[in-house]
C-alpha cells in the first residue's frame, strides 16, 4: 500500500457531512481506506468493522495506533489496540487481517 501524506491536505470528504469517516477515493489515502474496507466487507464484517479497520490501517500508516474500550466499557478503563495489516496480496489484490493487542 502507498504510504499517507503528500496529497493536498484535502484528503477528508466532506459532502456527507452525516458519514465524517470517509476519505476522498481520489487520493492515496482514501484509496488505501477504501481497499481496506472493501477486503473487509467482502470477507462477512459488519460495515461498522470494515470502516474501523480502515481507519485503523490509514491512521497506522500516518504513525497513530486507534485504541478503543470494550463494549461495554470495561471498569478498569482498559484500551485495545484495533490494528489492521496487509498479507500478501491473493491474485494481485491486497488483502488485510486483523492485528489487534490486548
């Protein structure tokens, strides 16, 4: 996959004000987040996973690990990393499994 940055800082769609994690498809990184959440999508994952682990491999891929509490909140405050990463790719296409810690 193509590493973020370079593009014009206008990576972020903002004509669907009500969907606020959507990257522009024309840019390297709304690419990247698209191929992400389709393999994921594809695979069976609910569209609120597939959006997750795409964000999770963008921002990975810019240096930020996304964390999240459990469902419901665990009482110790405890957070999980959601990490996405790229297998070789099946027939030329990539393909992505999860990389969560604990």
């Amino acid at each position: 996959m193509h590493q973020t940055g370079g593009d014009n800082g206008n990576f972020v769609e903002t004509s669907d004000q009500n969907n606020l994690n959507s990257f522009q498809t024309n840019t390297v990184i709304g690419g990247d987040f698209e191929s992400v959440r389709l393999d994921f999508l594809q695979r069976g994952y609910s569209p609120q996973e597939a959006r997750e682990r795409a964000t999770a491999f963008v921002l990975n891929n810019s240096g930020i690990t996304l964390l999240k509490t459990q469902d419901p909140p665990a009482p110790s405050g405890t957070f999980k990393k959601i990490g996405t990463q790229e297998k070789a790719p099946q027939n030329g296409v990539p393909v992505f499994d999860k990389a969560d810690c604990n």
